[in-house]
C-alpha cells in the first residue's frame, strides 16, 4: 500500500496563492489515480481534483476549475495542487489520496474509492 504525506499547507490572504505537495513511497509497480479531498470545519468531504498518473489525464471540481491545477513529476513520486485565486470558502484540511487503476475509468471522485490517504495539511485563507 502506498504511504503518502502531504505538504505546502499555510495561512494566505483571499487572492493568494499556494502549491499543496503529496509525496508518496512503497510506490510498487502500478498506476494510480491520485485525488484531492478537502473537509472544512463542519461540512462533508468534498473531492477536489484528480490526476491519472499513467497518462497524466486531469479533472477538477466545479467549485475550483479554472484556479486550481494539479499535476504530477512521476520521477519523484509526487503529486503537486497548485491553487490560485484563494477564497475563504477554501480554507479546509486538504487530502492526498491513492487507488490503484489500471485505467482511467478505475479514477473516481468518491472518498470511500480510496485506500491510501494522508494526514492531512491545513490551508487557511483569511477575508
């Protein structure tokens, strides 16, 4: 099973910018697609993003298309959000989570999908 740690978490000013990092190890020899979940205090889970990192295909949440993107660097495991255009209503406990796929139709915005999740990094933007 993949082990993951997320990083690049912070306070920011409505309009700022922060990159979320999520490495992972006891990375064997599959494809996965990796997600970002949010939770912010009192709401449900809620999916963010999703990268299939065979083929690099991406897809977003309505609620942040278009100011965040995520992408990978496969030679170091990784798996990058940046985020642009901060708001409040993003300020949450973000996610990194991992499923095995064998292809693109295996990838899924669904929290429970997923096996591998990390601890957790907390983006906090100030009005």
């Amino acid at each position: 099973q993949v082990q993951l740690v997320e990083s690049g978490g912070g306070s920011v000013q409505a309009g700022g910018s922060l990159t979320l990092s999520c490495a992972a190890s006891g990375y064997p020899h599959s494809e996965y697609c990796m997600s970002w979940f949010r939770r912010a205090p009192g709401k449900e889970r809620e999916w963010v993003a999703i990268v299939y990192t065979f083929d690099g295909v991406t897809a977003y949440s309505d609620s942040v298309r278009g100011r965040f993107t995520i992408s990978q660097d496969k030679g170091r495991m990784t798996v990058h959000l940046q985020m642009n255009g901060l708001n409040p209503e993003d300020t949450a406990m973000y996610y990194c989570a991992a499923r095995i796929a064998a292809s693109w139709s295996d990838c899924s915005a669904v929290a429970e999908m997923y096996r591998s999740w990390g601890q957790g990094t907390q983006v906090t933007v100030s009005s």
